[in-house]
C-alpha cells in the first residue's frame, strides 16, 4: 500500500469516527430530556416532566405560600441547533406556546433560559438571572 492510499484510510477512519461520536451524543442527549426534572427560580420550586410520547407537565409550586400551578402540553427540542432550543405548545391555559433554550451541562443537569411567548423572541443566550438549572430526580 502506497502513502497516499495510507492518508486516505486514515482520513476516513478519523472522519468515521468523529461522526460516530456526534451522532452517539446527539442520541444520548435526546434520549436524555425525558424524565422528572427539578430547579429553583427565586422563591419558586419547579418540577418540568418530559414523557416519552413528548407530552410534558410543569409544576410550579410558590415556596411561600404553598401556591401550586399545574400546566400540560406538549413538547419539541432541536438538539441541531446551538443552543438547543425548546418550545412548549397545546397548554390549555394559555392562548400561546413557550419557547426557550436549554443546555445539557451533564447527563442530570440542564441549563433553561427565560420562556417566551414568541419563538422569534426566545432568547438567543443564557442570562444569569433569569436562566435556571433543573436536575433530573427520576428517570
């Protein structure tokens, strides 16, 4: 085998490779979203539930008061764009969807930005004050 033929074998392997990886992360990560997901966001206790037919359930309970909000919808994540994005339709308590970004930090941890009624007003990145991490606490 000549040298030319040798790089372009190991070209191939290195390309192969790499595209393995990204497709095995791409499907770990959409995999990942579905489960029982907790955060804080000031006074409020935040419980996101992502189901496996991409219904989802966002409880909202005031840490105060005790106050809980229960809202249903359904959900869509495009892991191909940067930084993903995630948009919340069909819940019947509001006359419009929620979209936001989110970011896998690990497999258990994921990094949410503010909601928007409006995807063409979704954030773009992630503001420290009003963006929130959720941790998965069942799958």
């Amino acid at each position: 085998m000549n040298e030319k033929n040798s790089l372009y074998i190991i070209s191939l392997f290195i390309l192969v490779f790499f595209c393995a990886i990204l497709i095995s992360k791409e499907n770990y990560e959409k995999n990942d979203i579905f489960g029982l997901w907790q955060g804080n966001n000031h006074s409020e206790l935040i419980y996101f539930k992502f189901n496996n037919d991409y219904s989802c359930d966002i409880w909202i309970v005031d840490e105060t008061t005790k106050n809980e909000n229960i809202y249903s919808g359904n959900f869509e994540v495009n892991f191909l764009k940067t930084p993903k994005t995630l948009s919340i339709r069909n819940i019947p308590q509001f006359d419009h969807p929620l979209h936001t970004i989110i970011e896998f930090l690990n497999k258990d941890l994921i990094k949410m930005g503010s909601f928007s009624p409006r995807w063409k007003l979704r954030p773009i990145s992630f503001d420290p004050i009003s963006s929130i991490k959720i941790k998965k606490i069942s799958y």
